[in-house]
C-alpha cells in the first residue's frame, strides 16, 4: 500500500516498502482542481513501483509551472525517468516545462483546445469532467475544488511539432470540453505520439470512469520508456 503525505509543494504518493522505485511521476493538475484529485491515480501508480508528486495547487503559467516543477526535482533522492502527467491545463504547462526541467516524458490527459467551457450548473460542470461516480462524489465535496473553473483561459504551451520526448495522449471520445477530433488533430504534431482512445471517455481522464484502463496505459508507457522499446505487443488471431 502506497503511504501519502506533503511533499513541499506537492502531495506524495510513494511504492510500499520494500519496492524498488522504477521512476517518477510529477502530476500537473487542470483548472479548479489541486494535487489531492489525483490520490486514486497516485496510489495506483505508486502501488506499481513509481513515486507519484502531484502538484498541491495547479499552475496557470508555464513560469508557475516550471517553477513548481523544478522545485519538486530537486529532491535528489527521486527516480529517473523524471516524467510530466498533466490534465487539462496541466498538459498544456508540462508539454511547454517538459525541456527546462530535463523530463524524459510526457503524459497528458483531456488536452484542451478550446479557451473555456461554459456549463450550464455545478453538476453539468462535473459531468463533463467524469462519469466515474465516485470522483464526482469527491468534487461535490471537496471545497478547494473551484466548480465554474473549466470556462477559464488556457495557457499558452509549446509548439506540439517541437516537442522532441516521448509523449502518451490520453482522451476520451466523448469529451465536451475538448472534443476528440480537434484535440486529435493539435496533438497529431507531435512526433512519435502515443495516442490511447478511452471509448464513451470524458474530459478527466485520469479520473473518469476508465480510469484503471489509463492507468494501465501509463504503467505500460512508463515501462516501455524504462525499457527503451515496446515490452508488450499484442496480436489478434482470428
């Protein structure tokens, strides 16, 4: 079981003991949203051998963003690979910090393509970022979550077809807040990308009803940058 605690400026999610760490995660959270959101997805990651610091407030500039995250590195005790995993706003910023701060990969989840999404309530809100019952659970409860934040700017990010370090996509094909064939199409710049499709998927990826299926895509691209080539291949016999 992975123990959570703060991390200066960020919530830690570390491998039980006795398991080697295999790398680290740092988690961009997105608009409204704080590192404790992503506890399921830390603790999932964790439990496979990776430390997991998410961000305790999210960043709305590539400065704040750079600036957090290297603050956070400079524990010298953490793993290589040194990997980003933003959602939303988070994606854009850890594309654009991925260079400054020597990460060797990026993840991102729900990224975004459109400046703002107007819902019509809270619950509307919510239900674009998850199907998952139990997130959106959490997020009716959670006071530090800023509901009416998605209608927010997106922050300026890199240019997609300069980025030049693994990069794993994760998107849901039904996801209102960036629809998937536009954000398909921005990402498509980037070279070598891994694009997952989560079928039925909303905006929040990390958290949606799929989230164990994107969990296990990480786990599985992190292994795979770990390796330096595909450890997994699947075939389809008819």
């Amino acid at each position: 079981m992975s123990v959570v605690e703060t991390a200066p400026g960020a919530v830690a999610f570390d491998p039980p003991a006795g398991v080697t760490a295999r790398g680290t995660v740092v988690v961009l959270p997105g608009r409204g949203e704080h590192g404790g959101v992503y506890e399921r997805f830390g603790r999932r990651l964790a439990a496979d051998g990776y430390v997991v610091r998410a961000l305790d407030q999210a960043p709305s500039t590539a400065d704040a963003a750079g600036a957090a995250v290297a603050a956070v590195l400079t524990d010298t005790g953490l793993p290589r690979p040194y990997v980003l995993a933003g959602s939303d706003t988070g994606a854009v910023l850890a594309l654009a910090v991925a260079g400054p701060v020597g990460a060797d990969a990026v993840i991102v989840a729900g990224y975004p393509v459109i400046a703002g999404f107007d819902a019509a309530s809270v619950d509307a809100e919510i239900e674009a970022r998850t199907s998952c019952p139990v997130h959106a659970g959490r997020l009716r409860d959670d006071p530090r979550f800023t509901a009416d934040a998605l209608d927010g700017p997106v922050p300026d990010g890199a240019v997609l077809g300069d980025v030049a370090i693994p990069v794993l996509a994760l998107h849901g094909d039904a996801d209102a807040v960036s629809p998937y064939p536009a954000a398909r199409d921005a990402l498509s710049a980037v070279a070598g990308l891994v694009l997952v499709t989560l079928a039925g998927g909303r905006h929040d990826a990390f958290n949606d009803r799929s989230h164990r299926t994107a969990a296990a895509h990480v786990v599985l691209f992190l292994e795979d940058l770990r390796a330096g080539a595909a450890v997994a291949a699947s075939e389809r016999l008819d």
